[in-house]
C-alpha cells in the first residue's frame, strides 16, 4: 500500500526500478538495491546512482526516455503536484508508487514499504527498526533537556521560507530539545516577513546547506549554522543528523564555540 492508499501488487520483486524522488533514491541505495536500479533525477546526488541514465526532473519527467529504460516499477512523490505521473504510467501498464517522507516516522514506513517492492523485507526491516532505536535514544538523550533552544529552520529565498510544524526538520528540531521560534505557519514550509523576523525569539537559526541567511535581520550575536550536507534529503541517514542538531542546541545551552556559525 502506498502513500496515496493504492495496492501495489507485483509478481516478483522489481529489478528495474527508476526512482523520482532522491530520498526514495538513497533509501533503495541503503537497502543494498542499487543494482536494481535503471535510471534517475537531475536532482539525485548519491554517488551510487551517478553513472545511470536521467530521466529529467521527478515531476514532468522525459516520457520518451523513460519509457526506453522499460522499467518494471517506477516510485516517485505522492502528492496532487505529481498527479499526472500517476495517470500516464497506469495507461503505459508500469507499475507506480507513490510515497512522501514529509514527517520522522515516514522514513522507516517508507523504508519497510521500498524493501518489500525490491524484494528485500528483512534488511529493510532491520534498517528500520534501526532508524527507530536510534530516534528513541536520542529523545532519550537531549529531548527533556533544559531550557528548550527555539529555534529557527531556514529553507532560504527572498522572503525567507522557514519549516514549520508537520515537516521532518522541526521534528528533528522538537525530538532533541528544540522549539519553534516563529509562530504557526500556514503550511508546513512557508515564508515569513522580515517583521516576523525581527521580532522573534530566537536562539539559534539553521540554515539548509546552499541557502543564505537574513543575518541582517537577526539580533546581533544570534548564531546562524549550516546544517550538514545531506539535510535536506530525508533518509536513514536521518538519525545522523539529529544527533548534529541535538549536539548544536546543547552547545547553545552551554555557551560553546560553534563550528561553522555565521551570526551576526
């Protein structure tokens, strides 16, 4: 069953699969299934999947090449902006599925669902229950820790876009002792006015890799630190990164030298 509620049914497990999406990408690559796959994004940077053929972007991908790639399953973004993928790929008779990794838990469902389509159910079970252990620890670790550090995830753009609640990066955020800095936001990603900005209690900003941050708009002395590569990409790698945000707030709570911050 996929994101979207569809039965997904296969004869045998897909050994050609072409992967829309760069999470669901690495995913596959962790589930030791790189071979089975046959093609990629512009968007997909894991060095396992370089050498494969692009089929362009994940929504309004090449029809004509990736047809020719005569995959036997195709996974890619649930969601209404990839709706057409969904239609095309039934009328061509390829299988589809289609899954998000919006929230923290979506990634070991997704995980256990890409093992079972790639014929792999107990390495992907295992990868998860990892995943899972290793997120309870972690809340274990720094999630009571005193007091909260609010926090501000900055996606970039002008104004700037911030993560709010319901995405994987504030609950990464919440799970090792961090809080929200700006008020509700009317969509899990969304822009903020510099007003917002300004007055809003902040003590740390993280900023994805690439993006550049408003420090002009910030109090003087607020730390601003770049998450690490990979961030933005939700995978099992996901503990990983926790693990640097809960270590990050902890040296806020202490007053430590930070690595890599660019506060004003």
């Amino acid at each position: 069953m996929d994101a979207r509620g569809v039965g997904i049914t296969l004869h045998r497990p897909a050994d050609r699969i072409i992967s829309l999406v760069p999470a669901l990408t690495s995913i596959l690559v962790d589930l030791g299934a790189a071979d089975q796959l046959v093609g990629r994004t512009d968007y997909d940077s894991n060095p396992a999947v370089a050498a494969l053929p692009s089929v362009g972007g994940g929504i309004g991908p090449s029809r004509e090449v990736l047809l020719a790639l005569n995959p036997d399953l195709v996974i890619g973004f649930a969601g209404a902006d990839d709706a057409a993928n969904a239609d095309w790929l039934d009328a061509s008779d390829i299988p589809f599925a289609a899954f998000r990794t919006d929230r923290m838990e979506d990634v070991a469902a997704v995980t256990r669902a890409l093992g079972r389509l790639a014929g792999v159910p107990t390495r992907a079970d295992s990868l998860a229950a990892g995943l899972e252990g290793e997120l309870d620890a972690l809340a274990d670790e720094y999630g009571t820790r005193q007091p909260s550090v609010r926090t501000l995830v900055l996606i970039g753009g002008t104004p700037p876009w911030v993560a709010g609640p319901g995405t994987y990066l504030s609950e990464m955020v919440a799970l090792v002792g961090g809080s929200s800095a700006v008020p509700a936001l009317p969509a899990p990603y969304a822009p903020i006015s510099p007003e917002i900005l300004v007055s809003a209690d902040i003590d740390l900003v993280l900023v994805l890799p690439g993006a550049t941050s408003p420090v002009e708009l910030l109090p003087e002395g607020t730390p601003v630190v770049a998450l690490p590569e990979g961030v933005d990409i939700p995978d099992l790698g996901l503990a990983e990164h926790a693990r640097w945000v809960g270590e990050t707030l902890e040296r806020v709570r202490t007053g430590s030298p930070m690595a890599g911050s660019g506060g004003s």
